[in-house]
C-alpha cells in the first residue's frame, strides 16, 4: 500500500512506496553551509541511495541553493540548500506499452529538497518532483 500518490505534470500518478526525510543541516557542529559542504552532502545522498534501492535509478532534482549573504567565510559564500531532504521510492504503472499492465510496475528513487517536512501529495507537491521525466527516468520490474 502507497503512502501518498503523486499527480505528475505528465499526467501519470506514481505512489509512493517509502519515504526518508531529514533535516539538511542537521548534525552540522562547526562551519556553515556552503558549495562544498552542500556538494558533499548530495554526493552522500545520491551513494546512500544506490545502496538503500539497489538495482533501482537514482534521480536528484537539483535543488534551488540561495546566497543569503554578501560576504565570504573561509570555504566560500554561505549557500543555502532547502531545509529538507527526502529520498522517496516511487512506483507506477509499466512504462513500456508491450508490458502486461498486471504484471509490470516502473521504479523510481527520487531525491528532492523542500522548505518543510509535508509529505507530497496529489497536486500538492513540489512542482519540480511533479515534473519528474518518468518514463525516461524509471525502469521496468516484473513483479
């Protein structure tokens, strides 16, 4: 059972299967948040979920990153990422016609930011994970 089903730009519903949130500068002890960190922190990302969906694409929707402020510390200007990130595992219906629709799904792991921890849902999601190319991004599974 699907936590929530999200409505794509494309017209295609994808439910959501499983749902990692987490603060985006949590744990962070010293230093600020800047190019590099925020990098590192994507790169990191984008590893854990290989590992956690293994066999399953990864696709990171760039987040938005803003410069609040004029001057720079010693690793650059303070660039701010989102304070949320979520690594979701979505499904939908077989992106390939000739699948049998009973014995197909597609899959997708999907990494996005957002400014607060609502789980995305219908049309209420985050515009940029509303336009997720699915069928160019998910694969095909047998069930």
């Amino acid at each position: 059972m699907a936590l929530t089903r999200v409505a794509l730009t494309s017209g295609r519903s994808v439910d959501l299967s499983e749902l990692r949130m987490s603060s985006t500068y949590g744990g962070l002890l010293e230093g600020y948040p800047c190019k590099l960190l925020n990098d590192n922190r994507i790169d990191g990302l984008l590893r854990t979920a290989e590992q956690a969906f293994p066999g399953t694409p990864v696709h990171l929707i760039p987040p938005p990153r803003e410069y609040p402020d004029q001057y720079a510390g010693a690793f650059g200007p303070v660039e701010v990422l989102p304070a949320v990130t979520c690594v979701g595992s979505f499904r939908s219906e077989a992106v390939d016609p000739a699948h049998d629709r009973a014995l197909y799904r597609s899959r997708l792991t999907v990494i996005w930011f957002q400014p607060t921890s609502s789980v995305p849902s219908g049309c209420d999601a985050e515009p940029a994970l509303r336009d997720v190319s699915w069928e160019q991004l998910a694969v095909d599974e047998e069930l």
